[in-house]
C-alpha cells in the first residue's frame, strides 16, 4: 500500500511517535508500505518555524530531507501539473493551504493519507482515502 504523511504525522513520527495511533504507527513501521513525504511538508514546516509555531529540538528543518530517506520515506514533489490542476478540489471544508494541496496530491497519485485531522476526513467525498 502507498500513504502519504500528513505534516504533523511527519513530525510526530519523527519527533514523538507516542502521538501516532496504533494504526498509523503499525502503518509506517511496517515495510511493506511505501510511505510518502511531500515537499509541501517540508515548505510548511520551514514556514511554521520561521513564524515561530513550531520547533523540531535540535532537528535542523534542511536535515528533514536526509532524515525522512535514512526512514525508508519516498519523496513526493510538487508538480506543475499537480499545481496547475489545484483549483478541481473544489470543496472546502479545510482553509489550510499546505492541507489542501497535501490533499490534492494523495487523491491526485491515489495514496492514503495518514492524518489526525478531522476536517481532511470531510475530503473522502473528493475520492481522498484517509487512515488514522
């Protein structure tokens, strides 16, 4: 199976894994899976960090790409036609622009997102497959 990392599912996996649910701890552990990192998640986390929301410890935000590979994570780029194509995600039910174009990637390369995040799980009627 392919799943794709919510932004704090990133962190919490790399930073405290106590925060995962059972099935999403067991998801990424298990090798079998290929689990995604989008450079979204990374755009965001730098962007949270710099506006002081967020502090990843002594983790630097440039290490993350080196970290999430040593994991066994697969890097998913944002693509032009991934970007040119944002706007057929016409519900809003998350105002969150990193949210909604990590959204747009999973349904787009039909991954299964993994998120605690309640109003992402609104998108299922966009196609988009959530797993928490």
């Amino acid at each position: 199976m392919k799943y794709l990392l919510d932004t704090h599912t990133l962190i919490w996996t790399l930073l405290e894994p106590q925060k995962l649910s059972v099935q999403s701890f067991n998801t990424i552990a298990d090798k079998t899976n290929q689990i995604y990192v989008s450079s979204v998640n990374f755009w965001e986390i730098c962007i949270k960090i710099g506006c002081g929301k967020l502090a990843l410890g002594s983790l630097r935000p440039e290490r993350l790409p080196a970290v999430c590979k040593d994991w066994g994570f697969q890097m998913l780029v944002l693509t032009p036609g991934q970007a040119s194509t944002f706007s057929h995600l016409t519900a809003h039910y998350h105002n969150d622009p990193f949210d909604r174009m990590l959204i747009w990637q999973a349904i787009r390369k039909d991954l299964i997102f993994i998120t605690d995040d309640r109003n992402i799980r609104k998108y299922t009627s966009e196609g988009l497959q959530v797993i928490w």
